[in-house]
C-alpha cells in the first residue's frame, strides 16, 4: 500500500507528477496546508515540520523531495526512471535529484524574499550561480541525466515549469524554455497537472482567490 501525502498547488506536485509516471497505485491523502493553523499536530508523526509531500509505503515513511522521489524510482523499477547503480548517468540523476531540493529550491525562495547575502552565507549559495549552473546543463543535456528522461527530471521539470511561467522568478531562456516544453509535454505530467487543478478547485482557499479571475 503506497499513501501520498498530498497538497494541490504546492511543491509536492514533482512526486505527484512521478507517481503518474510510474504508473502505480496509490491512495493520496490531502493534507490542507492553507487551513487556518495548519494541518492538524497528528501529521507530525509523519511528517515533523507538516510540509508535503510525503509517502507511506508498507509501512515505512519517506519525506523530503529528493528522498522520496529516489525512493519511489528504486522502488517500482520496472517504470526505468532510475539510472542503474554503477552507470555513468546515476551520479548526474542523483546530483541534480538533491540539487533541486538543497540548492535551487532556497535559492529561489531566497531571490523571492529579497533576501541578500553573500556566497558564503548560506550553504545554496547565490541566485545567479545556479541559474548559470541549470542553463549549462540543459543546454548540452535533453534530460537531467543525459538523454533519457528520469524521475529527477520531475523534480527539475516542476520547478523551472512554475517559477519561470508562474512565479516569473526564473529568466526565461531558450534551455528553460525547451526544456520545460518537452516536461509539459509528457502524458503523465498533463494528467497530474489536471488532477492538481482539479482538486484545488474544492478547497475554500482556492475558490476565493480564483473566484474574480473570470469574466
């Protein structure tokens, strides 16, 4: 049995996005993020700080967005989202699996912030470093490991797709472009970009933000 701890609209949208991948079953548990307070303290014991996403496999729970999608790739490895241990393309897979979550993650939320610092303040380090580092990648990589898409591409995908359209905090440039045009193309993350959409249209928070947006 396999639980997804759950918010639309947030940034458990990447490991929603590689369950469709996957093809697997699973239940999803929403967890309301946006309610008055927080979700309820009983959600520590799964996850201490009540962020999402997080999952429940046969028992055993997973957090955090680079654990989780390493895992669920190991887990179901008949879907071939991981690169085997040992190929050349495992250590780029990892290294840019965890660089989502402890570099370009911070770094943006930071940029978002106004925060200002110096290099070696924080261990992310700077926003223009990282945008320099991912448009190097993309420019001479299809994929986050090479030419065959992995599970580390929904975590890279789902980001560069919603801070450069959305939160326009990424620049917008032609190896984010093209590269975000091949994720958005993938069957599976339309069908999870839909069933976000869908689900977030139930909550009373959502509701009212989008309430006047239509004419």
């Amino acid at each position: 049995m396999l639980k997804f701890y759950y918010a639309p609209f947030s940034r458990a949208f990447g490991a929603f996005w590689l369950l469709e991948e996957l093809g697997v079953e699973y239940e999803i548990v929403h967890i309301d993020i946006r309610v008055a307070g927080g979700p309820s303290e009983e959600y520590r014991r799964i996850q201490p700080s009540k962020k999402v996403p997080a999952i429940e496999h046969d028992g055993t729970v997973v957090t955090e967005r680079a654990a989780i999608t390493t895992y669920l790739a190991d887990a179901f490895p008949d879907a071939g989202l991981a690169p085997d241990v040992g190929s050349a393309a495992r250590g780029p897979y990892l290294t840019w699996n965890v660089y989502c979550d402890s570099v370009l993650d911070p770094v943006l939320c930071a940029r978002a912030h106004g925060l200002t610092y110096a290099n070696n303040d924080y261990p992310f380090g700077l926003f223009d470093d990282m945008v320099a580092n991912v448009e190097r990648h993309l420019s001479a990589n299809r994929y986050v490991a090479g030419d065959r898409f992995t599970a580390a591409d929904t975590q890279l995908g789902s980001a560069i797709v919603h801070t450069m359209r959305s939160l326009k905090l990424l620049p917008e440039r032609q190896a984010f472009r093209e590269y975000a045009e091949r994720m958005e193309a993938r069957q599976a993350y339309q069908r999870a970009s839909r069933r976000d959409y869908e689900m977030a249209m139930t909550l009373p928070f959502f509701q009212e933000r989008f309430a006047g947006t239509s004419s």
